[in-house]
C-alpha cells in the first residue's frame, strides 16, 4: 500500500508541474478540473505498466539490484507516453526542454523513492542470529525451506 500510495503522489505531482510548465498560471484545482481525463489516463498507463513489469511484486522489488532497472524503464516509457498522447488530447504545444524535465524528473523521484524503499523501509530491522541443528537427513530439505522462507513472500520467521 505504501509503494502504491507514494508512487500515485509521485506521479500526481509530476503530471501536474509538467501541465504547469505548459501554463504557467494553473492551480492545482484548476489543473483537477481542467485535466482530469488526462490525469486518469496516465494513472490507468502507469497502472498497466506496473502491473506488466510486476513493479509491485515484493519479491521482485525488494531487491536493489533488480528495482534500479526496472524502475528505470518505467519512469521513462510512462513520461513518454503519457507525454505522447496528452499532446494530441489537448491545445498543449509541448517543448522539448518541459519534456526531458519531465522524464527526468519523474524518473529521477521514481528510482530514489524505490531504492530508498527496498534499501532503507523494506530492510529487516529486527531480524535475529540463530544457529541450526539439524541432523545429516533432514539437514538438506529443512535449510532449503528456511532459506526460501526468508528470501521469499513467506518470510515470517525473523531469523538470519
């Protein structure tokens, strides 16, 4: 929900100081009233590309390495397109200095918002040392299920 909700912040304010550049006396209640086909229709584009490139998927994001790239792409395809159709749905006549600000920009927040969440947030501040006896017959099966619970969904166990 935290991923969703910063990321829907995110992308809101973005929109809204790119049509700002394009106007430069719109209010945040005017942009609202006077965008907000345009606003849903990049929330559905953002929705559907997360949803393509499992950008919500725990598993997958959680991981720095992983996040960076993809967080990357997306940043960039969405501005594209979301810059792409706005130009023929509106009077706007996009610049191209407001259009790389923008991919930049929402870029630049997207990939320092998710690494911030898959470094800092999503870090296991409370996990604790333990040692494993097990004996040589169980030994192999038992520490394959602990280390898929604690790399995986299943983590529970609060255990390194």
């Amino acid at each position: 929900m935290l991923l969703a909700l910063v990321d829907l912040s995110l992308l809101v304010v973005c929109i809204f100081y790119f049509h700002k550049s394009q106007a430069t006396e719109l209010g945040f209640s005017e942009f609202l009233n006077a965008n907000s086909l345009n606003l849903l229709f990049g929330v559905g584009v953002y929705w559907v590309l997360t949803i393509i490139f499992n950008l919500y998927d725990l598993d997958y994001v959680n991981k720095t390495r992983k996040v960076l790239p993809l967080a990357f792409f997306i940043g960039i395809l969405f501005t594209l397109t979301y810059a792409f159709t706005t130009s023929f749905s509106s009077d706007i006549a996009i610049g191209k200095s407001s259009l790389l600000l923008f991919v930049f920009v929402f870029t630049t927040l997207l990939i320092v918002w998710r690494v911030f969440y898959a470094s800092v947030i999503h870090t296991n501040v409370f996990v604790k040392n333990c040692i494993l006896l097990t004996t040589e017959k169980d030994d192999k099966k038992l520490t394959h299920k602990i280390k898929k619970s604690l790399e995986g969904k299943d983590f529970e166990h609060g255990l390194k």
